[in-house]
C-alpha cells in the first residue's frame, strides 16, 4: 500500500528538495557565523600567534570577503542580523588597519550606520555608534572624514538630545560625537556647537544635589558621565582662551560631583578636575583656586574612604584614582606610566595625554596595541612619528616562543605566590608578642 503524501510538501519544497521563500541568513545563522568571524578579530595577537607561514594576500582577500558580507547584512530586515554584522564590523574594525577597504565603502558604511541609528532600537543603535568611531579612527583626520561626519554628526547629536531615546543609546553616542569630533572637526564652530551640546547633558548632573528625588538623575548618570568624558576630550583641542572661559564656567560646580553614588561619576568629575587645573596652570602658573582648602578635603577623604556599604573593588579603584587626583590638584604632579607595544614605549606624563589614551583604549579595547603600532592617525595624536617599519628576520628573534612565554609566567607566578606566603604567615610575627 503506497504511503500517503505528506501536506503541503508539493509546494513547500523546490527542485533539487530545497525549501522555497526561506531567508538566505537566518537569525540563528547570522549569530553562529558572527561568532566563528569574530574570534579572530577579538584579540589582534591571534594573527601573530606561532604557526606555520600562511600566504598574507590569500588571508587579506578572504578577511575583506566576509567583511563585504557584513556590510551587506547591515541592510537586513532582521534587527538580531544587523546588530550582529555592526559588532563584527566593529570587531575587525577594533583590530587590523583596513584604510584602503574602508576608503573605498566608506558612504555604504556611512548609509549603513546612519540607517541603522535611526530607525534601530537601543542595541543596534549602540553598535551602530560604536562603529562609526571606529570608521573615523581608521580613516583618520581629512576630507573623506570630514564627509562622513557631516552625514553622521547631526544624527548623533539629534538621539544624545532626544529624551524618548534609551540612555545607553544616547550614552553611545554621546561617546561616538565626542570622539569623531575630536578626530574630524577643524571648523572651531563646529567644535564649540559639539561642546555645548554635551555641555546640555551633563550640566544637569549639578542639579542634582537641588532634586527632592534624584530619581531621574540616577536613571541618566552613565549618560551624564559619558558626555562630561566627551567634553572633556574636545576641551584638550580647544584654544587657551576658550579653556580659561570653561575654566572659569565649570571648576567652581565640578566638585558637587563628587558626593554622587555613582562610582563612575566620582571619578570622572575627578580626573576632569585635575585635567582643568593642569589646563590652568598652563595658562597661568599663578594660578590660585578659591575654594582650595574644602576640595582638597573632599579628594582627601575620597583617596582614604573606608566605607563598609561600598564594594571592596570599588573602593580600591576610588582610591588609587583620587591619591592621583589629589597629588594633581596639591603638588602639581602626575604618575607617569608607561605604555608598551611591540618595541616601543610610549610614556603618559600629563593628564591630557591620559585622557586621550584612556578615551581611545576604551574604544579599540584589546586593538589599542596594534594600532599605536600602525595607525598614522593615533601616531600623530601621541607624537609617536612614522610606523616603525620591521623586516621579518627581527621580528621572529624579537617574537618570544608560547613555551618561553609559560616558563616565565610560570616562575613568576611561583615567585609571587611564594612572596605572598611569607606575608600572610602568621608564625613570622609570633616572636613580637612574647
């Protein structure tokens, strides 16, 4: 007896079986496949680590192909697949220099993102400003850049104003206007317009000691600490005239900042205050600030707080950052650090500077290395000079093994354990009660 026909099964399926109507990129598609490109966009070192030789152009053809694919699925009618193509473009983006492939795409991408700002929802309006910093820092300062903000920057501006929009959304792309202000803007107009539209956002902060409630406050404190951060980078590329009127405008109002809850808020009114007294005292080396005897009282108290309510970390990194702060504002001084990639150094001697590279790493994350090594732009901005061009012979004697490199972790993590022991026995001090 013959089987029945199952239902629908004329119609459901074409030639060969295959379905018919079906999307060629499923949502489940699109995140399995975003997830095997991106790891090896994640971390810049997975192109360098140990191996056998792989044919560079070959490599380089197929990274651009998958990109081509992303750009194309930005303009996907599901929201899941284009939020999922933003975060692999910003991942590749975040990790390899790619001038000439965004050169010549970039007002698709331009389109692409200022499509998916507008019409997206929170997420894919996060990626979507994410990625249009990281389309300016690969492309740098110049004409083409120029262009792209003009399309982008007035789209940003419009959501960090709009009060229907999500805060993370908004606190996105109040990041992405400063940033690409910064890499972008000559026109001084344009500057100053940029400033005071962040300067609408966080003043409001000040207001906060005023409310009965602080309840909207609280709801928008990541908005306001990412626009005052903004600001604060665009004030480090403003003329001197124009700092000594910010200056004047905010130094006096900062500190109120200070008592907020919100740990992030704290801190950044902290280092902005030692940035603007750096910034005064450059213009002026007389320069004397009213109300010096309270401040230092306040940064004092943050650099020792002992509150049993906050988190352990919290105050750890409250305190390492105010003992900073407070030798800033008191002697004049800064911590210099040092930044390490590949064979060079870079030292971070002012807060300025610091500021910059804090801004810049939070945006490239793991990326950063490789792109003080090679990105012209961030080699301008730091006063690095031309990349450093390497033949292959020195890079394989200076390139440490992965068996050179668990032997040294491996003795310094004895050592360090070792050390750690000798400090927490109890029996060494038992000598000094008797």
């Amino acid at each position: 007896m013959p089987k029945p026909k199952k239902r629908g099964s004329n119609h459901q399926r074409g030639a060969g079986g295959q379905p018919r109507n079906v999307q060629p990129f499923s949502d489940e598609d699109a995140s399995i496949e975003t997830m095997s490109h991106c790891s090896g966009f994640s971390d810049p070192a997975s192109f360098t680590e140990d191996g056998p030789e792989v044919d560079e152009e070959a490599t380089q053809e197929d990274l651009e192909y998958k990109l081509k694919g992303f750009i194309d699925l930005t303009l996907d009618k599901s929201a899941k697949t284009r939020q999922a193509a933003l975060e692999s473009l910003k991942s590749a983006f975040s990790s390899k220099i790619l001038y000439e492939f965004v050169m010549e795409r970039r007002m698709t991408l331009t389109d692409s993102i200022e499509r998916c700002i507008k019409k997206g929802k929170s997420d894919e309006q996060c990626a979507a400003a994410g990625l249009a910093c990281l389309l300016c820092v690969q492309m740098g300062a110049g004409i083409e850049s120029e262009e792209v903000f003009k399309t982008l920057g007035p789209v940003l501006k419009k959501i960090v104003c709009d009060g229907t929009a999500s805060v993370q959304a908004r606190q996105a792309c109040a990041t992405s206007l400063g940033i690409c202000s910064f890499i972008v803007t000559d026109d001084i107009t344009e500057l100053y317009s940029t400033m005071e539209c962040l300067e609408n956002i966080f003043t409001k902060a000040y207001q906060r000691d005023k409310d009965t409630n602080g309840v909207s406050s609280t709801h928008n404190t990541v908005l306001h600490v990412s626009a005052l951060l903004a600001w604060t980078l665009l004030l480090t590329i403003c003329p001197m005239n124009e700092v000594k009127k910010k200056i004047e405008m905010h130094l006096h109002k900062l500190p109120s900042l200070l008592s907020c809850d919100d740990l992030n808020m704290r801190i950044a009114a902290g280092e902005t205050l030692a940035l603007l007294f750096e910034l005064a005292r450059e213009t002026d080396a007389d320069f004397l600030y009213e109300d010096m005897e309270l401040l230092t009282e306040k940064l004092r108290a943050l650099a020792t707080d002992g509150n049993k309510h906050r988190a352990k970390v919290d105050k750890r990194k409250q305190r390492s950052v105010f003992r900073d702060v407070l030798r800033a504002v008191e002697e004049r001084d800064f911590p210099t650090e040092m930044v390490k990639f590949g064979p060079e150094r870079m030292y971070i001697d002012c807060w300025v500077k610091k500021q910059t590279y804090d801004t810049f790493k939070e945006i490239l994350g793991s990326g950063m290395q490789y792109h003080l090594q090679s990105n012209d732009f961030l080699r301008n901005v730091f006063e690095l000079g031309p990349p450093v061009m390497l033949d292959a012979a020195t890079l394989k004697t200076m390139k440490i093994s992965r068996f050179e490199r668990h032997l040294y972790n491996s003795a310094a993590f004895k050592a360090r354990t070792k050390a750690r022991s000798k400090c927490r026995d109890k029996r060494a001090d038992v000598g000094e009660f008797f």
